[in-house]
C-alpha cells in the first residue's frame, strides 16, 4: 500500500539534499508550490503524469520514489511510467506478460483515470482478474468496465464477502443478475443480505429472502434490512426467528415495515403484560382497526388519561372511543380537547362531554 506521508516525508529529504526552497523545486516541476508543500505535509500525491518527472528529477527510480526510499519488492513504476505516457495498451501487456501484476495495477489505481483504467482492463486476458482484485479496483473503476469484470468472475466463482464490498459501486440491473447467478451457485448469510439490501432492488431483495435458512435470522438484521422489504417478505423473514422473543419495543421499530395482520400477531404474541396505553399509542397507527379495538378492550381496566383517548381516536371506531370515555375519569378537559375529539365521537358524547366541561368551570 502505498503510504502518503512517508512519500511526502522522501520527496521533502531529496529537495532539502539539493538545497532548494518548495518554491524552486515547484518551478522545476511546472506545478504549484502548495502542491509541493500538500505532497511533503503528506496530504495528497503527485498525480501520475508528475510522479515520473520528480523521479527524473531526483535520478532515483520511480519504484524507489512510491517506495520512499525503502527497500520493497512493490514494483510499480513501470505501470506508472506507461500510464503517465498515456500507452495503457502497454500496461495490459505488462500484465498479460507476468512482468508486472493485477495487485500492482490496484496498489496505484486511485492516482489513474477510469478511462484509463478500463482500457487497460480490456486488453487484458480474460479471467484475468478474481473477485479480490476487481473489489480492489472496484472504486475506480467506470461501472461499464466494473460490470464486465464482475461477470467474468462470477461466472467461475462467487464470494458473498468480496460482493458485499464491491455493491455500492455496481448498478442495480447488475446487482440483479448476480443475485440470479448466486441462486444456484452460493449460500446467503442473513449478514450479507444486511449489507447489500440498500444497493439492491426491492424485488432482487425478495428473492435472496427466499434463500435465508430457518432459524438464520436475528432481530437486529431484521431491523437493519426491514426499510428495503417488500411487506410480504417482511412476513416471510419475521417467521424465520428462532429462540429470540420478540418484545414489544422490537416489535415497535419493525411496525412500518409490516402489514397490519402480521403486526397484530406479534402484538397479541409478544410478552404478557408488556403491553401498556403507551405501548398501543406508538404502534396505533399502523394495526387495523379490528386488531385495535381487541388490544384497547384488554388493557380497559388499566388507568388511562383522557389525553391518551385523544392520541388514539383517528384509529379507533366510535365504539371504542365510548367505551374508553366511560372509563376514564372525565378531569382537566378543556375546550381545544373537545374540539380535536370531536369528529371522532357521536353527537351524544360529545353533548356529556360538553356537560363536563361546563360541570368543571363552574
């Protein structure tokens, strides 16, 4: 890998060895001395073109240059001498030749084009590269050339680790195709499915869902992939957990996510006397009404404030909502409360609610 600092820390060596100012070596160089000084500060390198002409500059090797002056085997200065001349055509015969190799390219490709970069992959033999290196050059590489490769390779092998990485630079039609090919050819992992769901179609994430294993499957990468599924393969998912209870605040995070049949099974599911007037208030707006009213009728007998009514009205039937009033304590209620409520209950709750409020002022 090649280490910036270190580079900055040689090129400032070799220009204070000839005695020059940033200024002068700049001049030399035909490039800006807040470039030399970002170079020596280790914040940037020179770009490819001008790595040669310091190399030449100094009459060291560029090898020796990326090296900083250490003796290591990484030998890529002949790729950088080419790419600089603009004969990526070379390069590939480098490699194809075994003078130079794919980890080599990939040591220097954030200093080349994409452009360029693509040419030299086209000149290649095919099958040249293997998924570890493409997820090497994968960001700097055009998602044309990306594409190209990824087929290659995934047509002899697969790995879900080295896809999970490469997935953000890949595009969906892409992505969709190495789901078809993974089908048949590799085993998912619930972990992987959590990091290639946001690059993925909703209907390719669907069917990785299908591959998942009973019993595979936690609560916390239900959470973490619940906002890219379908509601149907959120059911399907959700019937995977094994050995894991689902509490009432887990059941809380996934409640966008689910239609309301199977949030009320886990409703009606989850721990005895987990659910509470708060519990209900958060999770209100995404259970069907029937659901509702069957988990409103069950905490009855617990205390709740008139406010809470409020807060649950828009979802429940006027039933419901009469039947709440008449066990709640009719206290501190106040006119802007009577006229939110108000086209939610018949007229005759509202005429005694009214007469509560009149019984309260006085």
């Amino acid at each position: 890998m090649l280490e910036t600092r270190k580079i900055g820390a040689f090129i400032s060596k070799l220009r204070k060895d000839k005695d020059m100012t940033q200024m002068e070596l700049s001049e030399r160089l035909n490039v800006s001395h807040q470039a030399v000084s970002k170079w020596e500060r280790g914040e940037s390198l020179p770009d490819i073109t001008t790595l040669p002409a310091i190399a030449r500059f100094f009459t060291i090797s560029i090898d020796e240059l990326m090296n900083a002056g250490e003796n290591k085997k990484m030998n890529v200065g002949r790729i950088v001498e080419e790419i600089a001349m603009d004969r990526t055509d070379q390069v590939a015969v480098l490699i194809n030749e075994g003078d130079v190799n794919i980890d080599e390219l990939a040591e220097v490709a954030h200093l080349i084009k994409a452009s360029s970069l693509e040419k030299v992959s086209q000149n290649l033999k095919p099958n040249s590269f293997s998924l570890d290196q493409i997820r090497m050059l994968a960001p700097y590489l055009g998602s044309e050339a990306l594409a190209e490769l990824v087929n290659l390779a995934t047509n002899d092998s697969f790995n879900w680790d080295i896809i999970s990485d490469i997935a953000p630079f890949l595009t969906s039609d892409l992505l969709s195709e190495i789901i078809d090919k993974s089908i048949l050819n590799a085993s998912l992992e619930a972990e992987h499915l959590v990091r290639i769901a946001p690059f993925l179609t909703e209907e390719s994430l669907d069917k990785l869902v299908l591959q998942l294993k009973d019993g595979t499957v936690s609560l916390q990468i239900i959470r973490n992939i619940a906002p890219f599924l379908s509601k149907a393969s959120m059911n399907s998912i959700i019937d995977l957990i094994k050995d894991e209870k689902l509490d009432v605040e887990h059941i809380i995070s996934l409640a966008p996510f689910m239609d309301s049949d199977q949030l009320g099974k886990l409703v009606q599911n989850a721990e005895e006397g987990s659910l509470n007037w708060q519990v209900v208030d958060r999770i209100a707006p995404f259970l069907n009404e029937d659901i509702l009213s069957r988990i409103v009728n069950q905490l009855a007998s617990e205390p709740l404030d008139v406010k809470k009514v409020l807060a649950l009205a828009p979802f429940l039937s006027q039933n419901n909502i009469n039947s709440l009033l008449e066990s709640v304590e009719l206290v501190n209620l106040d006119p802007n409360f009577l006229s939110n409520l108000a086209p939610f209950v018949g007229k005759e709750t509202l005429r005694k609610l009214v007469t509560a409020l009149v019984n309260q002022v006085k």
